[in-house]
C-alpha cells in the first residue's frame, strides 16, 4: 500500500514543502529512504520502528520504500521521522484511514515514541500556510512558536501515539494560539540605560542620529573611555520591533535553533556581539549545510565588533556585501542560499596598539609603523561602508564625579521613534526601505536634496577630504537623519556640517593612513 503526507525541509530562512511517499510491499523486509537523504535521515529508520513499536503498533514485516519528493532537493535533519512514521502507521492499515493529505508534520521521534522539537518551524509552517494545508502537527514544545502563523491550525503533539488518534480522529486536540498584541503591548525593558554613562556628549549625539538612521557607527578612542559600554546602551533607544520585523527575526532564530522553549516570537531587537576570535563561518554563515551567521542573527538589531582591528582581516572583509546589500548569499556547488543580514553595525577600536595614541595622561608606546600596520588591519572599503565615525577620549574626572546622571534611553528613543516615523511615511511606497541609510542613490537624489550654501560646504568637504562616491552619498543621509530630528523638512547648512564631521576618517590616499 501506499500512503502520503507533507512535511517541509528549509533553504535559507524559506520553508519548503516535502511530499513524503511511503511504500509498503511483498518482500524481504528492508527499509530504504530516497529522495537525496542527508545522514540523519538514513538514520531515521531505526528511531521509527522503534518508535512505532514502543507506542503499541506492529512494525511491518514488509519492504518499505520512503521517497522524499522533490528528489532533487537534499533533506537534512530529524523533522522527518513524525511524518514517515505516520505514513508507515497509515500504509501498513494498523488504523482507519489517517487524514494526511489536509495536514503537514514534523518532529524528531525517540524511541519511546516522544515527539522531540526541531529547528525551523515558524518558517515551514508559513510555507504550509501557503500551499492552503489545514493544519500543521508540531512538537508540543514548538507550538507558541508556530501559532504566530495565522490561518492555520497548529496542532501540538507529545507523542506519535497522540498523532496518530488524532489524523484519525479518534482523538481531538486543541489548536495551539498565541495573543500576539499582548506581545507587543509589553513594554521592552532593558537592563542599560544611556542615563549611565557619563560625559560624551558627542559620542552621545552620535548614537541617537544612528538609531534615528539606522546608521552604522565606529567609535575610536583609548581603553576605558566607554566605547563598549556606549554600544551595549544602544538597543534602548531603538525603536521596538514591528510585528514584520519580530515575524522576520524570529525566521532567522528558528532556522538557527536559538528559540527557546515554548518561546513564541522575538520582540526584542537582537544584539550580538562576536569575539574577535570568530570564524568566517561563524560571522558570516555557512557549514555544510549551511547555517546563519553572527550578521543574520544581528538583522533588523545590532552587531557589535569590539575590538575591530583584532579580527582578522578576511572575516572582515566578509561584511562589504551584507553591509551593502542587507543579505549574505551562500554559495553551494549543489545550491545557492540568502540569509537576511539588515543590521546597524556598531564597531570599537583602539587608535593604536597599546590604545594611547593621542591620550593626554598616558603616552603611546607605538612607532609609526606598528600604528600604520595596525589601522592597516580595517581596509578602506570596510571604512567607506561605515557611515560615522567618533572619536571617544577619556572621561574627565569632573564628569565621572558628576552627582547628576544624563539622559535617560527614554527621552532619546522618543526623539529617534519621532523621526522614524518621518521616515516611514517618507519611504511608504517603499516596502523594502525602512530607514534613511537603507535609501538606493535614486532615493538619495529625491529625499536629500540640498540648498545652495549646503552643496558648496559639501563640495568643498569632498574636495579636501577625497572622499568617495560612497561617502558622498552617506554624508548627505546622514544630514538627511540629523534635519528628521531637528523635524525640518529641507537639510540645511548646519546639518551637512554636523554630517561632514562624522566622515573624518576619509583621507585622500596621499594623505597617509588615517
């Protein structure tokens, strides 16, 4: 006989569909799966019997044949033991007629018959949504997870005996259901607030117009003088995620595995941060069956390079395409895969090796070829790619004594929430484009044009500081940003001004490294 069911494998953060067909017939008792299985599911076989035989049904004595359609598509991982044990249960007749052509499973089998969880399910669920199947069995400890999809039933299952009553109607199972909005009713609480760190008014300024732009930022500047504990305040005064943005990030964490138990959805804008130590893969992704990286797990929150001249300088260079394009494309001799990476780059580093270069109260230990060698290290590329730079000194004592605390994250992230917002009505027809750094060139020509006086301080900025096409066009976004919270609808003079400030590391290339 022969019985079918859906379940679903992903590519990238893309869930698709798998049509499990299993066959038994008259024969020497053997079990063969086809269909480009990986190792775990040629393994699969001994969890199944087992499996079906400690949850009270006899294990055919038959040939069985378990084909994985589309056949040209390699399927990886344990998702599908659930839906081959069904189809085996559903083929060998050991219950009435199942119903599995309306409905999708997946979930890892013991060999007790319990149903364990598995990566991916928000985005195989979607992909179910999608082809109109009723429902969806998952592990129960997957099932918040899944019930974000709407128009959809989610069934969560503990146990393939459990399963199985149920395709067969002889048991019921209550749809799993999450209340979205009281997710996004919950204020997001961060433990760092901005109002802790003292003094750096300008490496302040810095990180409001960044998260009003969603711009990328580099801070330099000796050890202790609050690089990294400026970077850390940044997701307090972000903007919190959107239901598209939570639904998008979440995709990436599932895919990923990092959805904890019974978790239902991400509202919190990520923040990663990397050591210096870090693979190619690590950062970028990839593996043999490639995973997300650091940049994907950052998309649409933070990811955070301290010490930036420590990483090496491949893995680095690895970041010019996500940083340009919002997406990291893995390449396969069998396939090729995108992973989402639309994240605000925040980076630290010290001037110099021994980080005093320029510190008043400690002297640089460096010659001038260890220094060259070490900025060496982030190439001018990279640097174009980094919309502001700040340099960070020291805290003066005054300030680090200082009795009052300063802004609170608060008040900050109603400013920037205030110029997101001209953002998103500036941008509506623009589905893909949520903030100013994200704007293509023919968007940056429309949105930030310039006024007479403006043009020529720009001119006489690209003349003197050499800088590139690239730069050009991120000054003029980034004084797009400062006039969105000063609320002025044309940029004007003193914004270009504060914006050509932030691009003082361009240097013409006679000029000697920066």
């Amino acid at each position: 006989m022969l019985a079918k069911i859906h379940s679903a494998t992903v590519e990238g953060v893309n869930g698709i569909l798998v049509e499990v067909e299993v066959d038994i017939a008259f024969g020497l008792p053997t079990f063969a799966t086809v269909g480009l299985p990986e190792a775990a599911v040629r393994e699969s076989k001994d969890r199944v019997k087992a499996a079906i035989k400690n949850s009270g049904y006899e294990f055919p004595a038959h040939r069985i044949t378990v084909n994985l359609a589309p056949a040209d598509l390699r399927k990886a991982g344990t998702g599908y033991d659930l839906p081959i044990a069904l189809g085996i249960v559903a083929a060998a007749g050991l219950v009435p007629e199942l119903r599995l052509a309306s409905h999708l499973a997946l979930g890892e089998l013991s060999l007790d018959g319990r149903i364990r969880p598995v990566p991916g399910v928000l985005p195989i669920v979607m992909a179910a949504r999608r082809q109109g199947l009723r429902g969806a069995l998952v592990p129960a400890e997957n099932a918040r997870e899944a019930a974000v999809v709407q128009g959809i039933e989610v069934i969560p299952v503990s146990t393939l005996h459990q399963a199985v009553e149920f395709l067969a109607g002889i048991a019921d199972i209550a749809p799993a259901q999450v209340d979205l909005e009281s997710f996004f009713q919950t204020a997001v609480r961060h433990e760092a607030d901005l109002s802790e760190v003292k003094g750096q008014p300008h490496a302040k300024r810095a990180l409001e117009i960044a998260a009003a732009g969603g711009h990328n930022l580099l801070f330099e500047g000796p050890p202790g003088s609050g690089k990294t504990m400026m970077a850390r305040r940044l997701p307090s005064i972000l903007p919190d995620l959107t239901l598209d943005e939570a639904l998008e990030t979440t995709g990436v964490y599932s895919v990923a595995g990092l959805m904890g138990k019974d978790a239902a959805i991400v509202i919190q804008r990520p923040f990663r941060a990397p050591h210096h130590t870090i693979s190619d893969a690590g950062l970028i992704g990839g593996g043999q069956i490639p995973r997300p990286g650091e940049v994907s797990l950052a998309h649409n929150g933070i990811l955070f390079l301290d010490e930036l001249a420590e990483f090496k300088k491949n893995i680095l260079e690895g970041l010019r395409q996500p940083l340009e394009d919002g997406v990291v494309t893995i390449s396969r001799a069998a396939s090729s895969l995108s992973f989402p990476a639309r994240f605000i780059l925040v980076a630290a580093s010290n001037p110099c090796p021994c980080g005093f270069l320029g510190d008043s109260r400690h002297d640089c230990q460096c010659s001038p070829t260890q220094i060259q060698r070490y900025r060496g290290r982030i190439s001018g590329p990279l640097l174009d790619r980094i919309d502001m730079y700040v340099e960070v000194a020291a805290v003066p004592f005054a300030d680090l004594a200082a009795a009052d605390d300063g802004e609170a994250s608060a008040t900050v992230k109603a400013r920037v929430v205030k110029a997101r917002e001209i953002q998103r009505r500036r941008f509506a027809e623009l589905p893909q484009v949520h903030a100013n750094s994200q704007m293509p060139p023919r968007m940056v020509k429309r949105f930030c044009a310039l006024e007479q006086d403006s043009e020529r301080l720009l001119e006489r900025a690209v003349t003197r500081l050499g800088l590139s096409a690239r730069a050009f066009r991120r000054i003029q976004k980034i004084a797009r940003t400062i006039a969105d919270l000063a609320g002025h609808p044309n940029i004007q003079t003193a914004h270009v001004a504060e914006a050509i400030q932030y691009r003082r590391l361009d240097r013409k290339p006679d000029a000697g490294p920066a």
